[in-house]
C-alpha cells in the first residue's frame, strides 16, 4: 500500500537532483517483498550515477534483519551512525508531511509495481534470483493477461 507512494515520491526527488534519501522506518512494523524491491529500487536509482544514498533510519531489528537477508545492507545504508540527519532527526519528524500518495492504482498498474520490485529483487543476488524466479514468472504472466484483457501489447 505504501510502496506506490514512496516510489513516486522517490523519483521526483531524484528527479529533482536530491542525493540523500532517508527512509525512516520508526513506525513500520514490518515490510512485505513489494516494499523491501522498491526500496532496492529507489537505492538502485539514487546511487546511479555513483554519488547518491539510500539511508534507512530507525530500521529496527526485524525490518533490518528482513533487508540484510535479502543482500539489501549492499545497496542502502542502515541506521548510519554518521548521518547529517541524525542528531535532528525528531525536529525534521515535527516538519514533514507524508508525501501525497499517487492516484488509485488499477489492477494493470499494481501488477506491473509487484512485477518491477520483485525483479528488482531477483536482480540483487543469486539467492533472490532462486528465492524470486517463480513469483516473477506467475507475476510476468498475470500482467500479460491484465495486458491482453485491457486491448495493450505485451511490453518488452
């Protein structure tokens, strides 16, 4: 549910030169293989030109031990000890806003983000590749059909 959200959130910023992104993960409980693939995602983006971060702040011990099961501590930084945003942090909390989600996915444009994250996933590492290559494939063949139901050629 949230990772549409922060995706698009993600690479507007990106978009808009940012080099530091900061997940702060203090009030999730959790994170299902959807969200740990966007995460890849947005550090696989920000860190493409060799001089951008993904930093997680407040992973916790569940939600750390689920992103370095998957090789995911390789592509982003987990609770920095020398973050520029570290000793502020509870202030910069007071001045946010939760980003806008994005409209109502339907159920093509869902498929194609679980589809994206998961390859992303299979993509980091041998043993995701095994861990992922079957849900990527029943995934790969749902979007076809969503495809061919909605009248659209199959992307490549």
């Amino acid at each position: 549910m949230n990772s549409p959200a922060l995706k698009a959130f993600s690479v507007e910023r990106i978009g808009a030169g940012e080099k530091c992104l900061v997940v702060d993960l203090d009030a999730c409980t959790g994170m299902d293989s959807t969200f740990m693939g966007t995460l890849a995602g947005i550090a696989t983006r920000v860190t493409a030109g060799g001089s951008g971060v993904l930093q997680i702040a407040n992973a916790g011990t569940r939600n750390r031990r689920s992103l370095e099961d998957l090789g995911l501590d390789f592509l982003m930084d987990i609770d920095p000890v020398d973050a520029a945003w570290l000793e502020s942090i509870d202030a910069i909390r007071t001045q946010l806003d939760p980003p806008l989600p994005p409209g109502a996915q339907g159920p093509l444009q869902q498929t194609k983000h679980v589809l994206e994250a998961h390859q992303i996933l299979a993509d980091t590492n041998e043993k995701n590749q095994k861990t992922f290559s079957t849900v990527v494939s029943l995934l790969g063949a749902e979007l076809e059909s969503k495809e061919k139901l909605a009248g659209k050629p199959k992307e490549k």
